[in-house]
C-alpha cells in the first residue's frame, strides 16, 4: 500500500508517518521510485504500536525508540526479559548483573529490609524516593507499614504481569515492554472504581 | 510575611504565586497596604498542595481548583467524602445517589458480573475501556480472567487508601483527594520493582 493508504488504515496522518519514518521508529517502505514507496501488514502494526506506546503509556519517541530496539533484539534468554523491558522504559541500564548494596535511601532501606530482590540501580527506587517525599511533604502520613501494604499488592499486580506473558523471548518482551504502560493506564481507573466500589460497600448505599 | 517571603519559604517564585492569587487557588493575603498583603502558615501549607497536586499529581489549574473547593466544604458525612474526592479529580459529578444500570460497556459489563458498587456515570469507566481497548488493539491479550486479577488487587489497594483516611470527615476528603493522585505515583514505581523482584526471585539470579 502506498503510505496515503498506511495513514487511511491507520487513522494516523502522512505528515505523522513521515516523521516516524525520520526518527526512525517506523521501517522505510520498499521503494518503488525515488518517490514512492509500498508498505505492508507489519508497517500496519508497527504504526498502532507506536500509537499505543505514545498516546496510552505516554511515552516520548525517545522512549518509543528504546522499546522498539529491545523488542527487536534477537534471541533473548528469558533471565534478561525483565532488565531489557526495564532498561526500556525506565531510560536507564538495570543490568542482570549490576551489584551494589541496596541501601541509601528510604525506598532502599524499605526494600532491604523486606528481602526484595531489587537492584540497586533501578531508576524505579529515585521515583519512588521521589513520589514517596512529595506524598510525606503533603502531609500523607505515608508510614512504612503502608508502603509495605502498597507493595504487597503491586507484587500481585507483577505476577499477573509477568504470569501472562508467553514463553517466546520476543514476545515476552514485547509484551511486559507494552505492557507495563498500557496496564499503568489500566490500574488508575481501577483503584478509583475499587475506591468507589469499597466507600459505597462500607456505607450500605446503592 | 511578605510574598517574597511566601515565595522564598516555599520555593515557588513570586510570578507563579500571583497566578496562584489570580486563579483562586490562593486565598489573597491580608491587606496591609494598596499594595502589600500579609502572608501565614496557612498560606504556605496551600502552596504546597497546590505545587504537590500539581507536580506529582499532574493536576490542571482547573483540577486543583475543584479538589480544593471539596476540601474546604463543611460539614460532609462520611457516606459524601469518597463521592467528593472523586468528583474533584474526575471532573464530572459523581453523586451518591445516581441511580442506572451498570451495563453497556466491557469495563461496566465487567463489574456488573463482579457485583461491584460502580456508579453507572462513573468516568473512571470510560477511562478504563479506553486503556482496556489500547491494550486489545496493541496486541495485549488483557482478557476479563486477568483483568479480575488486576482488579482485586486494586481493591487491596483501596483499602488501605481508605483504611487510612482520617476519621474528620473534611481531613478525609483530603487525604482522598491528596492520596489518589500522591499514591498514583509512588504504585508505578512500586509495579517495577515488584516486577524485578518476580523476575529475579523466579530466575534465580542475585
């Protein structure tokens, strides 16, 4: 198809396409002339990932670039799935093999002592140590006790994640990769609805 | 104090406290001259929620008018608070007394067959099959068996948002208010590290 066709399949504009083809997150098409070029099935399914990537788990080219080379990445044994996704999205190495000791700061303090294995470096602990100040700052007396509770259900939230991932390396990837934003924007609706769900159930309302 | 005061106690700068003053998230100081105005605690304890929704919350001028319109009503019982804080952040009325039936849609179909109190109107609805549908198209095999799943632990989760609230009513409100955007941004990071944590327990490594 010509790439007026890949925007009418897609819904995304030509002048959009060509500036993922530029930046690189889009395939050139097989050229037909020095002006022409024909696209297929998989250029179909790369612009939807991007899409997705962008609109839902808000990520910048930057970062959409980043998940497309891990997912390309070939031959990936399923020890480095996690690290590679993480690496992904967090902009940042969490290699398998980094060392260090977990210590330094109220979220690695927490974690250490509730015998995480978390490397030390994960960008995740500084946003962490971020949100976990601004919510302290704002008078949210966010105590360890409720952290620890808050941790114990994302830890549920990890194991469906990574529980319904398929066994292909690739595909793995791919999925925890897209997954961890698209099911982000998941979760927040959730936790207002559970909020709901919970204020109404205890007040014997509806 | 003065406004340059208020902004050195507080880190914000004088121009984006006038905005504040301007766009009624900030109560005017007391007038001392045409030109000068008294400024106090309460003022600095307002700026730094209002930097806090908006900075970790992500809130819009309008939002964090709303939410702070909710935390100052007096005299809301407790069944109202949860109503409130929602309708703060959501934007769109979210009455307890809405009535309907919770049909219509996969995330309503959804909770009707989970015998969830949701209010039909609820926008977190739309929000949640907007995501549920960017995660089908992306390729996400997101079925209702996991999205069950991700919903009980959300349910863990309001629990201890709400388990946690103050029993004032109007310090409730806040703290709902407050802690749904706040607690947003301490579960995404948690979510990774709770999937390195499963990644790395499971493979062994560390």
């Amino acid at each position: 198809m010509k790439i007026s066709e890949l925007a009418e399949t897609t819904g995304v504009p030509v002048a959009t396409l060509k500036f993922y083809l530029r930046e690189g997150v889009l395939a050139p098409g097989r050229a037909l002339s020095r002006t022409q070029a024909e696209y297929d099935h998989d250029h179909v399914e790369r612009v939807r990932l991007v899409r997705a990537l962008a609109d839902v788990g808000g990520l910048s080219i930057a970062s959409i670039r980043r998940v497309l080379e891990v997912i390309s990445e070939p031959g990936l044994g399923p020890a480095d799935i996690m690290g590679a996704a993480q690496r992904a999205f967090l902009g940042a190495d969490v290699t398998p093999d980094e060392g260090g000791e977990l210590a330094g700061s109220p979220a690695r303090d927490l974690f250490a002592r509730m015998g995480w294995h978390v490397r030390p470096g994960n960008p995740a602990l500084d946003d962490l140590d971020r949100a976990w100040a601004a919510c302290l700052e704002s008078g949210l007396g966010l105590d360890e006790d409720r952290m620890e509770k808050y941790a114990a259900a994302m830890l549920d939230v990890a194991a469906v994640d990574i529980g319904s991932a398929p066994a292909d390396p690739t595909a793995a990837v791919r999925h925890v990769v897209l997954g961890t934003p698209l099911v982000d924007a998941v979760l927040v609706p959730l936790r207002r609805l559970a909020q709901q769900h919970t204020a109404l159930d205890a007040h014997g309302s509806q």
